[in-house]
C-alpha cells in the first residue's frame, strides 16, 4: 500500500491545482497581515471601541498569536473547498479520465487501492494545515513579534499568558487537522458516487453549507440533529483557548475550560471519518466498475 | 423662665464650639495625612496585580508602579497585556490630597480591618475636579488611610483598602484592594464572530458582583528620581 500511496501523491502533487489551495492560501494570510500591519491599530482601536470606554488595555494587543487567531477565524471556513477540491477528485477523477478500470487490474485489494487514496487525501490535508501554521502562526510572529493571546468572546474577556500560548495553538491545529481530514472523507465518499469532478466537490461545499447553517440556526427543531453534525464540532478548536479559573477567579495556567467538549467533538469527527471512508470501502468493494 | 434660656443658649454654644473644634480637628489629621504623603516625592514599585472580574478571564501578572509629585502615576504590567477598569487603579491618595484644595467634614468613627478609623468626608473645592466626593478611614494614631470611597464625574464609585508594613513610614501600601461595581461595564457583543453557550452562566455570576484589583506590593525605590518622560 505504501507504493500506492507514493502514487496517489505522486498523482496530487503533479496537478496544479493541488499548487492554486497554497497560492490562495499565503495570498490570503499575506493579504489579512499586511492590512492589519498598515492599519492594525485603526483595527484594534475599532474592535475595542466600547470596551475601551470602560477599561484601559496596556500591551501589544496586535501580536502574531491574535493574528493568527484571526486568520484561523477566517480561513478555517474557506479551506473546506480547497480540501473538497482534492479529496472529491480522488475515485470521480479516475472514473473521468477512464483510469479506474486499469487502476484495479493491479495485484491489490480494492481496500488497499482505496485507502491509499484516502491517505493521500490526508496527507494533502495536513500540508495544507501545515503550511497555514507556517504561514499564519510563525511568519505572524515574525512580523507582528508575541505577547499575551487577548481574545474577546461574547460575553467575556480571555487573556492567556504568552507561555501558556503555543501549546493551545498546537492542539488547536491537531483538531483543526482532524476536522479537515472529516471534510476530505465527505469529499472522499461523495467522489465514489460521480464519474466526473465537478459534481463531488459542489456536492461537498453544499453538504457543508446546509450543515453549517443547521449548526447555527437556533431552531428546536434542528437543536436534536446538531450534536451529530461534524459542521457543529469543527469550530472547536477555539476551546484551546479559554482556561479554567479558581474561586478566586485565578487563572489556572495550563488548563482548559471545557475538555471534554474537545474530546467529544474529536470522537464525533472520527466516527464521521470512519463512517465515511468505511461506507465509501464496502460500496466500492461491491460496485461494477464499467469506467 | 431666663434659667430655661440660659441653658438652651449654652447648649447650643456648646454644640457649636463641639462642632467647630472637630472640624479642626479633622482638617489638622488630613493636614498631617498629606504631611506624612508628602514625604514621599517620587516611587517606583514592583509588586503582583491579581484581577478579579466576572467577565475577564486574566493571570496573574507582574506590574511596576510609579509615581511623581505631584499627581503623576502610572501601572505598568512587567511584559504582557493588562487590563484595568479606566481612571481608578491609577488613582491614590496622594493624587487626591494634592488636589488644589478640599473641605473636609468629620463624619465619625469606624472600624476597618479591626482598625478604629476617623470617618473623614473631602470635598474637593475646584469645580473641575473628578472627584466628586471622597470617604476616607484614617487611622489616627498612625496617620494611615486605611479605606477610602470615591466617587468620580467620569469613572463612577470605587472603593480602596489598604494595609501596610515595612514602607508605612512613609505612607505607602504594601496590598491595595481595589474594588468596583462590575456590573457597570459592558461588554460589547458580536464583534469577534464568537458566540457561545457561557452567556447565561456568565450572567449570572455576574450578578450582584463587585470587579477587584488586587496589588501586592513587594518592594519600593522611594525619592530616587523619575524622568518625566516616563509618564507620556
């Protein structure tokens, strides 16, 4: 299987268009940065306008770990169709070029062909998460310089110490990765069920789409199908960074305000990726393939 | 009859004279209170600020402190962002007894902290000042300020306490409880795309509660000299 997954990367890597989702990503990160360099004060001073009435802030509130919270904020709802792009193309792009068929004559299972197209999916997936913590995380650094993480929820304030930062940022990624790899199964599935590309990368952002407006509306009749959405779990990385404090309303450096939320929505992701990857191995496994 | 009259017009000098002389008294302990203040024309100091308020959730942090006669001061977090409710924690006793002229009225004994205090009203004399009315609990046999409850035109209501140790020769803190009414702020909702469940439980902590902002002073550099520069 390993020489098949060297293929199937081989196959993304050679594709332009696998290069336009790293272009339009440093394009965007680079665009986000550059504004909030130039006018990043006139930003913050706007953001805290009312709070400001009341509290004075003191420090370097426009550093590289909030610009990358901002970009995270931002970019984590478009990269979904740079992923479909890919992942929908994976069996409907061999079905498509005729491929598929001399693809199977090959000396290994239908599973081991397929989940090395999986894991190229993945692996695409993750450098493309990989190369937003680059670019987003420690160019931002680099640029803006660090301090405190100052956040401003909905109904408070989150100040988390410099060394208590990076750690969140890591295990922010992780479950970012882990929500993408959901998306690049949905696209994975639904490229089983074309014969050509477009159909299961529009499939996917609609897919995506419905769900998300389902996770946001605030509808009793939806409340009971939102815990089993992946789109209500895959903002869940932002609980890395809120922390717990003591009775004496201390911040306990280190913590987390709601793990279980995190482990939770972890183990709903992965039973979407399993489900969906295991649904796309047995129908493939029984499908005639005529293409 | 002209015994009855007699004894209402002594009374009433009486009353008078009682009245007269507090209010010198307790303009000669605020006198002394500022004599006591004014030993000190510049510090620097170093300590640990803790804030504690519903709705912000923050470490707690190294600050650095300085102040300049005759109402300069200025809290510096020591590396890292700090967040401080406008006007007040930057306010001390000095600034307020620095103020160009006050009326101080006598409104009793108390106690604070298992200290007996003079309970002493300032008001200040200049129209344009902040300060509207401030309560102060002195401590009279170490000319200490023990408490005090101001309320300002632009900042609200705020209350300090104050306990000292090894700098209270000259007046100065070693712990400063900085406390005000939290329910006052708002915090403005939506601008950062976020909104969670916490809302309710939040609000309800809220409640009834009090914002404080605790400094523990853990050293200072008195009359060593300040640039102006410092305070821009």
């Amino acid at each position: 299987m390993w020489t098949h997954l060297q293929i199937e990367l081989y196959k993304i890597f050679k594709r332009p268009r696998t290069y336009l989702a790293f272009a339009a990503i440093t394009a965007l990160i680079g665009v986000i940065q550059l504004g909030l360099k130039v006018d990043g004060k006139e930003y913050t001073e706007f953001v805290m306008a009312d709070f400001a009435t009341s509290f004075s802030v003191d420090g370097n509130i426009l550093n590289g770990y909030f610009i990358c919270y901002v970009i995270l904020q931002l970019l984590l709802v478009h990269v979904p169709l740079l992923i479909a792009l890919i992942a929908a193309d994976m069996i409907s792009g061999e079905a498509n070029m005729g491929t598929l068929r001399l693809l199977l004559t090959k000396p290994q299972s239908r599973t081991a062909i397929l989940l090395a197209k999986f894991f190229a999916a993945v692996v695409y997936t993750l450098l493309l998460l990989i190369w937003i913590a680059i670019m987003g995380l420690l160019c931002s650094m680099l640029i803006f310089g660090t301090d405190d993480l100052f956040l401003m929820k909905s109904s408070y304030v989150v100040i988390v110490k410099e060394s208590d930062v990076f750690w969140r940022y890591a295990g922010a990624f992780c479950f970012a990765a882990l929500a993408m790899v959901t998306v690049a199964a949905l696209g994975f599935f639904l490229s089983f069920f074309a014969e050509n590309s477009i159909g299961p990368i529009v499939a996917t952002m609609s897919v995506i789409v419905v769900c998300t407006i389902l996770s946001t509306m605030n509808i009793p009749l939806f409340n009971t199908i939102k815990p089993f959405l992946f789109t209500s779990h895959m903002n869940n990385w932002k609980e890395f960074f809120d922390f717990k404090v003591n009775d004496a309303n201390e911040a306990i450096i280190g913590s987390i305000q709601n793990p279980q939320k995190i482990i939770q929505s972890s183990c709903i992701l992965f039973a979407h990726i399993i489900g969906f990857v295991g649904s796309a191995i047995i129908l493939f496994r029984k499908k005639d393939i005529l293409s | 009859m002209s015994g009855i009259k007699l004894k209402v017009l002594i009374g009433l000098l009486w009353i008078f004279v009682v009245q007269h002389s507090n209010a010198q008294d307790v303009n000669e302990l605020v006198r002394k209170v500022k004599a006591k203040l004014d030993l000190v024309n510049d510090y620097t100091a170093v300590g640990k600020m803790k804030t504690d308020v519903a709705f912000i959730k923050a470490p707690v942090g190294a600050v650095k402190m300085f102040f300049k006669k005759p109402d300069r001061f200025k809290l510096q977090r020591n590396g890292g962002i700090s967040v401080l409710p406008k006007g007040g924690v930057s306010f001390n006793m000095g600034n307020l007894l620095a103020a160009s002229g006050f009326t101080a009225i006598d409104a009793g004994t108390g106690e604070v902290a298992k200290t007996k205090t003079r309970i002493v009203k300032l008001l200040p004399n200049g129209d344009n000042n902040d300060v509207i009315l401030s309560t102060l609990y002195i401590d009279e046999s170490n000319l200490l300020i023990i408490k005090s409850v101001t309320t300002t035109r632009e900042n609200g209501t705020f209350e300090m306490e104050m306990s000292y140790g090894k700098y209270a020769t000259y007046g100065l803190p070693d712990k400063v409880y900085f406390s005000f009414n939290a329910k006052d702020y708002k915090l403005p909702k939506g601008i950062t795309l976020e909104f969670d469940d916490a809302d309710k439980a939040i609000k309800e902590k809220m409640k009834g509660k009090k914002g404080r902002v605790e400094i523990i002073y853990s050293g200072y550099e008195i009359n060593k000299g300040i640039a102006d520069q410092l305070f821009k």
